[in-house]
C-alpha cells in the first residue's frame, strides 16, 4: 500500500514496435488502475537487453514506448512512469533474489526455453535469470496487483514463490503480487499461425498487427489472415484458432461479447468479417496514434516525465531495498 491505495505495477520491453497483442492483453488495461490504486508503469530497457539490442533503436524505442503509454491514456500525473535503468535499485534488488531463486525454477520457463531457441547463439545468463530482474521490479514497490498478458503468468508465479521464500526466512518483507490476467484478449494469436502467440519480434509482418501500423496496412493485414476451408464465424479455438482470435480482436476493440460478435456476423462471409474486425481496429488505434505522434514530438517533455518518474519510483524503491539490505545482514551507514 501506498499512500493507502494498492499498488498496480507493469511493464513492457522496448524491444520492438508494440502489436495489438500488447496493447489487448497489457497497456489497455493499465489506465483501469490509475484513481483506485497507486500506479507504476516502467520501460524496462533493461530486460529488452537479454537479447541483441541495436543500441540507437533501443535508445529511440524507449522514447516511443514512452510516448504509447502516454497515447494509451497514463497520465503522468496520475501514474508514475519510468524507465528501469534510471532506477539502479531494480538491478541491486536483483542481485539479492538471485540468492533465493533456483536454479532448477529457471530452467523450467518456458520463455527462456522459446527465446534460447530463438536466439542459440546468444544464451547468456542475463536471459536465464531474466524472471528474477522482473520479480525484483514488481517487490521493490511493494506491488498488489501485476497487470499482464498470459505468457507472463509463469514469471509472476516464479515472482511469488520468491515472496513465499523469502518472507519464511525473513517476515513481512514483501507483499504477495496478485497476477491480473484480462478474461479476453490476454493471448492474441498470429495473423499467419494462430496456434502461436503474436509476439512483436516477429519477422513476418503479416503475422502481427502493430499499434503504429497505418489504417492501410491494417486492413491488408486482417484481409490476409489465416482463418479455415469451412465459412463459419463461430468461436472455438481449438478447431477454429484463426476465427476465434478474430473474434477476440473484434470483441475486444468493439466491447461486445463474443457471443454478441457472433451473432452480429451470423450468416456473413469472411471476406465482410475481416473487413469489419480491421475496421473497428483502426477506429480504435487512429485516435492513439495520433495522440501519439504528438507526444513523441515533444522529446524535452518525454525526458521531463522519465526525470520525475525516476525520482518518485526510486524513493519508492529505496525504502524496499534498505529494509532487504537490513534483514540480509548488510551494513547500512
Ligand atoms: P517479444 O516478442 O520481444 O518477446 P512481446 O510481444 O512478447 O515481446 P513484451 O514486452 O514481452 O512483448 O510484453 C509486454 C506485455 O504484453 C506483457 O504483459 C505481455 O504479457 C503482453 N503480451 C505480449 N504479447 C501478447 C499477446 N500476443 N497477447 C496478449 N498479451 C500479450
Ligand atoms: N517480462 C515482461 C516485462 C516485464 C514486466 C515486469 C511485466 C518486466 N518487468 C514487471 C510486469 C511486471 C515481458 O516480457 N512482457
């Protein structure tokens, strides 16, 4: 608790040009938090490093990760946002949960386990113990609630066995973080193979639908996507994945129930109902991209709203790490 609210805490790599994926199932869902709870949404360039970075994209992409939450609706006043490595504590608190986290817990992610297929020539160790760098950014704050999508949900049970560990040995040092995972929308698939997870580091283009795409390609890209032989707009994800995570994209954008969807498209062909699912996709997207581009424009604003972020979470941050510092035996001076 701070400041007698719940603590609502996120974040998102700027490892990429952000898809609908992560605005569904993550972003969109952040601004729900901003009155009731105390809310800290952070950058984490630090993660998005675990894999080759091109250090001018990175550098540009933590900018615009920056400027999407703020179009996505985080006022910076209401809700603290912040780059991790402004925060050098998040690293610190790291290095402390490293020592309760093991080995044998961080070979069973399966993200690591996809990502070091992906990238074989590069498993380094800030890729295995990529989970304990996220655990220690959400216990730094103290944090309720932890807004994702469904792949994370493994991280945030490593995140809480880590609590269970840790408060058994040392008492009332973390609060227990409650994953909120969106009944809709928390997995949107591919566009070119919809038993996989859109991710935004994907190479086909056709694959994922970015936040930034123009209303053009947006269309193409539905237009495009992988449904089924048979003609029947119905939701049932295991024989008919294609459809069925159109279906949640027009739910989703639209606010009507699948079972509404369904309905609405009832008798259709699937020509008239990707074309609508493109259509309240854009009409959704065009406002934020505009605001977007606005607020990107603005570089001294952006780096105004990542100074006093990183002043107000490190304040937050410090008063975890010394109490950690203090209960492992360290010398505070
Ligand atoms: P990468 O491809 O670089 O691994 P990613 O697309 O998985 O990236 P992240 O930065 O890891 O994106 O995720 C940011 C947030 O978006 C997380 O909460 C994650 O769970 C959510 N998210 C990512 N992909 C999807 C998806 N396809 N559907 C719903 N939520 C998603
Ligand atoms: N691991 C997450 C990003 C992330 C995160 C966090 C999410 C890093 N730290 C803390 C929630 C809370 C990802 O790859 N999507």
């Amino acid at each position: 608790m701070i400041d007698n609210r719940p603590v609502s805490y996120s974040g998102v790599q700027p490892s990429g040009n952000l898809t609908i994926g992560n605005y569904l199932g993550a972003i969109k869902n952040f601004p729900i938090y901003s009155e009731q709870y105390k809310c800290f949404y952070c950058v984490v360039d630090q993660h998005a490093i675990t894999v080759r970075q091109v250090p001018a994209e990175l550098r540009r992409r933590t900018y615009e990760t920056l400027a999407l939450y703020i179009a996505c609706g985080l006022d910076p006043e209401k809700n603290t946002l912040y780059v991790q490595s402004h925060v050098p504590a998040h690293t610190e608190m790291a290095w402390m949960l490293n020592c309760f986290t093991m080995f044998g817990e961080l070979s069973r992610m399966t993200q690591f386990k996809d990502k070091s297929q992906k990238h074989a020539d590069n498993i380094n160790a800030g890729l295995f113990t990529y989970p304990v760098l996220m655990a220690a950014d959400i216990l730094l704050y103290q944090t309720n609630v932890v807004p994702i999508g469904h792949d994370q949900k493994q991280h945030l049970e490593l995140a809480r066995d880590i609590v269970d560990r840790f408060n058994q040995l040392y008492p009332d040092t973390f609060t227990m973080p409650e994953p909120i995972i969106a009944k809709s929308g928390a997995k949107i698939m591919s566009l070119a193979e919809p038993t996989q997870k859109m991710s935004k580091s994907d190479e086909n283009e056709n694959a994922v639908v970015r936040i930034l795409d123009a209303p053009d390609a947006i269309m193409r890209k539905f237009k495009r996507a992988v449904t089924d032989s048979d003609s029947e707009i119905r939701f049932d994800p295991e024989n008919k994945p294609g459809v069925s995570n159109l279906l949640t994209i027009y739910s989703c954008f639209s606010g009507k129930t699948i079972e509404e969807s369904e309905r609405e498209f009832d008798g259709k062909g699937y020509g008239d109902f990707k074309a609508a699912v493109g259509q309240v996709c854009c009409d959704k997207l065009i406002p934020v991209q505009e605001e977007y581009r606005r607020i990107l424009a603005d570089k001294a604003y952006l780096e105004e709203v990542m100074k006093k972020g990183a002043d107000e979470a490190s304040y937050y941050a410090r008063k975890t790490l010394s109490k950690v510092r203090r209960k492992l035996g360290f010398v505070n001076l």
